[in-house]
C-alpha cells in the first residue's frame, strides 16, 4: 500500500473514532472543524435534522480581508471568532466539538480557544 493511500486511510479511522462519541442535538449541536493546507473551516451542525446551521471559513470574502494566509493560526482564530459570533447570533451558547482526524493542537487549538473567548461554551 502506498503511503498517501495509508495515511488517508488512518485519517479516516481517526475521524470516526471521534465521531463515535460526539453527536450534535438541536440543543447541543456540533462544531466541526475541517483544515487544509490552505484553509481552515468550520460548520455548526445539527445532526438530529442533518442540517448546518452556521459556518465560517478563510475562503469567505469577510474574512480574507482580515486574515493574510489562510493555513495558520491567526486565520484560525479569525474563524473561530466569526463562528462563534454567527453561532450567538443564531442563538447557540453550548456547542460539542469535534475536532475530525486532527489532533487538538496548534491551529485547531486556536480556533478552539478563539471561539472559548468570543462566548462558546464546549
């Protein structure tokens, strides 16, 4: 097996061993944070309806006015900023996170931390 075939794959098993416990609710949804070498993004999601209710990415026109580069820690915490503003705005307080195949660690730390301080509890 090829190396890029087998780290897709660990990914994978990584993500649904998160996802395994994690479940958004109407009154607890989840905060899922995808990142690419580019970009960073996030999604508010309600599972039980299978909808997303809020989102925020580096690729929005509002935030690359802000941010110079997407794939680091400042864009993170632009993103975690402005989901967790459209997240109380839509009147979300509680949230679960979910953190995918990454490890909680540098810029998924610090959307995560960003969004702690704008108000999102998790």
């Amino acid at each position: 097996m090829n190396h890029e075939k087998r780290i897709g794959l660990q990914r994978k098993r990584r993500s649904f061993r998160v996802r395994r416990h994690i479940r958004g609710t109407q009154d607890r949804p989840r905060l899922c944070i995808v990142r690419s070498l580019k970009h960073t993004y996030a999604q508010v999601i309600d599972d039980s309806k299978g909808s997303t209710l809020t989102s925020a990415a580096t690729t929005e026109k509002a935030l690359k006015g802000k941010i110079k580069y997407g794939g680091n820690k400042a864009a993170a915490e632009a993103v975690g900023q402005a989901i967790a503003e459209r997240a109380m705005a839509a009147g979300i307080k509680q949230v679960c996170f979910d953190r995918g195949s990454g490890k909680y660690h540098g810029r998924i730390a610090a959307l995560a931390e960003s969004a702690r301080k704008a108000g999102l509890s998790f």
